[in-house]
C-alpha cells in the first residue's frame, strides 16, 4: 500500500481515527468491468453516441469521467436515462457479474476492526445486494445508491450525517478520478484501487490519500488509521 498525498497539505486531520469507510461498488468491489464493456456499444446505439472500438478501451481508461462523456457525445440530459437503464440491464444479469477476489473476506475483516461500512454508488441498493449475497451485503451498514455519475458528493453528506461521523473520520474508496473528486470536496480521505476502471497512472495523477494494489492494503491502511 502507498501513500502518495499528505493530508495536512489539504487541512485535513491525519490525526482523526477512521470511523467509516465508504465503498464504491462497480469496479471496487463487483468485477462488472468486462459487463460494462460488452454492453457499451449497445448502449450507444440505444441512445445515440459513439460507439467504443475495440482498440480504445485502454485510452478511455486514462481519460477522466468527463473526458469521457464528451470522448463519447453524451448529452448530459441523457445520462439519467441512461443510468436507469443500465440499472435494469444490471437487475436482468447479475448473474454475469461477481464480486472481486478478496471481496467477501476484506468485508468481514473491516468490520472486525470496529469501523463502520457503507456502499454508495450509482447502481441500485437491490442490484448491489444481489451481487453482494445476503451474507457479504449484512456486512454494509448503510446504503446511499443510485447517485448520479457526478452525484455522489451529497450522498456522501447524507452517509455521513446518518452514521454520525465527521468527514475527516471517513474513508471514500473507488476506482475512478470522480470517487476522489467526490471525496475531497466533502472534506474526506479519499482512496484509490488498481484494480478497477481507471489507469493507474491517471489515478496516481489526482493524488488520492492512498493507492490499493490489493484488499489487504486496504485492511492495512484501516487498521493503521484506526486509532
């Protein structure tokens, strides 16, 4: 596990114990990237934008959310309806999508330490429970689903409000440049995994609190800033 941005730099309390750590769900702990890209196209023609040739999926990984928007020719009035629709797409073939190595046990490890667990992301609360199983899904103690691809900012308020814990006592961890975006404008830590959609070179670029290259670098990193 690496560090690669000091928080004093931002004004953010190092010294502040962790509370909460707030997951992203597609790409950081449900493996739905090789979905995403198989139904890409289908999408495009759905409602109208430029389809993704084979040769340009590493590109857009190195591209930001919104350089990839405008790459692609979304109008920005499409994308709830777009969102909706994937979330359909999702409930019909969830079966296609699994959960990330290492996935279940950092669930069950993290709560052992005591912090709390939270998922929000723009899929549905029913569709991350799906592919969570009854089991690994008892292990969130608090769902804020269905953001908008740039929405998450007030969900993360909302979580934090519910649960009771500062922002500098919480964790955000996602795979793309707009988790960190998020994270850092509610005045929170904000964690990146390699194991997602985003390069690694684009995430290191927005200087996230932590880089994962494994779950138990997360475990790590918690259990360190636990207190």
């Amino acid at each position: 596990m690496e560090l690669v941005a000091d928080m004093a730099e931002r004004g953010v309390a190092t010294s502040q114990p962790l509370d909460l750590v707030i997951f992203d769900f597609d790409g950081t702990l449900s493996d739905s990237g090789d979905w995403f890209v198989s139904v890409a196209n289908d999408l495009a023609e759905r409602f109208r934008f430029r389809k993704i040739a084979p040769d340009e999926v590493e590109l857009l990984r190195r591209k930001s959310s919104r350089e990839v928007i405008e790459f692609l020719g979304i109008a920005r009035w499409k994308m709830p309806w777009i969102a909706r629709y994937v979330r359909k797409l999702v409930s019909r073939e969830a079966h296609r999508i699994e959960l990330f190595p290492g996935t279940p046990n950092l669930l069950e490890r993290l709560v052992e330490t005591g912090v709390k667990l939270a998922l929000v992301t723009s899929n549905s609360e029913a569709n991350a429970r799906k592919i969570l199983g009854p089991q690994h899904a008892a292990q969130i103690h608090c769902y804020a689903c269905g953001s908008s691809l740039f929405g998450k900012a007030p969900k993360f308020r909302r979580v934090l409000r519910k649960m009771g814990v500062a922002p500098n006592a919480a964790l955000a961890i996602g795979d793309e440049t707009r988790d960190v975006d998020a994270a850092r404008e509610v005045g929170m830590r904000a964690g990146s995994v390699l194991w997602g959609y985003a390069a690694e070179d684009l995430l290191r670029g927005m200087s996230p609190d932590a880089l994962f290259r494994t779950p138990e670098d997360i475990l790590a990193y918690v259990s360190r800033h636990r207190g």
